[in-house]
C-alpha cells in the first residue's frame, strides 16, 4: 500500500473508531437522548450530571480505549509516529463530530487523553495529574481541569517526548479543544462556570 493509502485508511479507521460514542448509547439505554438533556453535550461530564457517576466512568474508559486503539491502530499501520498523530487527529474529529449520530458528540477531552496515551504515556498522566489538581482547587470545575491540562500538554510532551513535529501537533490540537471549549472559556471568565454535580441535569456546563 502507497504512503497516501496508508494515511487514508488510518483516517478512516481512527474517524470510525471515534464515532463509538458511549455517552449517547448508555442514554439510550436509560430511555434518553443525552445530547438533548443537561449540557448536551454528549460526553463524561453532562452522563455523570445527567444519568450518575458510573454511567460517566464507562463513557470515560471507553473514550480512552477507543483513542488509544486508534492511534497504536495508526502507529502500527504506518509503522511511523506519523500514522499516530493522523489517527490521533481523526479519532478525536470523530468523537467530537460523529457521522453515525449527526456530527454532534462529546468535546474531545477524554478521546485526546486515550489519543495521549497511546502516543506518550509520561506527558498524558502528567497532564492528567495537573487536571486532578485543577479539578480540586477549582471547586470541581472539570472544565478548568481540561482546559488546564490541555495547555501544559505541549510543554510536557516536549519534556518527555522532544520531537518538534508531535509537539507542534500537540499545539494545534490545543486550540481545536479550546474552540470546543469557548462557552466554557467565557463562563469561566464571567465567573459563571458550575462545579460538577451528579445525578442531574444541569445546563450550565459540560
């Protein structure tokens, strides 16, 4: 297979994987459209407020799993870093605007850690660990969590994995979440921005 087929396939498997949305399946299953209720946002956080706190932990996992599958997935295919950050790309664009489910899912934050993961394991559990902190001295804010941990992304895998290409990847990446991200970017600064609540609805984040 050509160097362009290579790329493409892994596009479309990493696309394909990401459309595996676990927050709209489990809402299903307990009779409701989760992009309809709470946030609607169709990830983690609006399942935990909307459904309960273990419902969000699958959506969670399962989020990682798929992320991760893809980008070894592309790594493996292209036998090159290169095919990773292709599915990486992908899996989250899949995630976030999912084909099977009208292009409107999740945010991408649980899909780009399991995408981390796969691509350096260091940089995305530093990352994960700087969210933690956020989320607790943010008064369980998981958007400042996020947003935090997606800045310092960069500069860890740039400590922990110095190649320049993955690092500028890295930063562009940031700012697609960061566009995810703007109506949270602005409650956050008006001081508007919810802490996590389980087991409800809540309109005012995801």
């Amino acid at each position: 297979m050509n160097g362009s087929l290579t790329y493409i396939l892994i596009a479309l498997i990493a696309y394909a994987l990401g459309n595996i949305n676990p927050a709209i399946i489990i809402g299903k299953l307990h009779g409701i459209d989760i992009r309809k209720e709470g946030s609607g946002n169709a990830g983690m956080t609006n399942t935990i407020r909307v459904i309960g706190l273990w419902a969000g932990i699958v959506v969670f996992v399962v989020d990682i799993l798929k992320a991760f599958i893809a980008v070894k997935t592309g790594i493996y295919i292209a036998h090159s870093y290169s095919g990773g950050l292709v599915a990486f790309a992908f899996v989250v664009i899949g995630h976030c605007y999912p084909a099977l489910y009208k292009f409107k899912g999740g945010k991408g934050v649980a899909a780009s850690l399991g995408a981390a993961l796969a691509l350096n394991w260091q940089s995305a559990l530093a990352a994960a660990a700087i969210a933690g902190i956020l989320f607790l001295v943010s008064g369980k804010r998981m958007s400042v969590a996020s947003l935090g941990a997606a800045v310092s992304y960069p500069f860890l895998l740039w400590h922990f994995m110095p190649d320049r290409y993955c690092v500028i990847f890295a930063v562009f990446m940031v700012l697609f979440l960061m566009m995810q991200h703007i109506a949270n970017i602005r409650r956050i600064a008006k001081g508007e921005e919810e802490a996590l609540t389980v087991g409800h609805a809540d309109s005012k984040d995801s």
